[in-house]
C-alpha cells in the first residue's frame, strides 16, 4: 500500500491533464513491450544486423495490425 500511495501522490498533478485530455502513452509502451521480447528472442543471432533485422520486422508487422498485443 506504501508503494501505491507513493506513486499516486508522485504522478498525481499529471492525472488532471489525462483526465481532461484522455491522451496516454499507451501505444509507445506496447512498442517498446514488443521490441524487448523480440530482442530475448534473438538473443541466439550472431549477427546484430540480423536482431536489429528481426526486431524491426516484428514491431512493424504489430504496427500494420499483424500481431496480437499479448
């Protein structure tokens, strides 16, 4: 409870700008969510042109709609 009331009272002069503008990060999160879990994947590339390859490919196929957000 500690840890909650101190994040509430750290974030909670930003809570009326999302209240009245409803605007969130939430996408670039999902991005970067995204973007982490390929990069563990391929972790076994020895190339790091190809992860930055398979990294790219994979956060625009979610971008275009092509993968679920899971």
């Amino acid at each position: 409870m500690q840890r909650l009331a101190t994040t509430v009272e750290t974030w909670w002069p930003e809570t009326p700008a999302f209240l009245h503008s409803g605007i969130t990060d939430l996408g670039t999160e999902v991005t970067n969510r995204v973007v982490k879990i390929i990069a563990c994947d391929t972790c076994g590339f020895r190339s790091p042109v190809n992860q930055r390859l398979r990294t790219r490919c994979t956060a625009i196929r979610r971008a275009r709609g092509h993968l679920d957000a899971r």
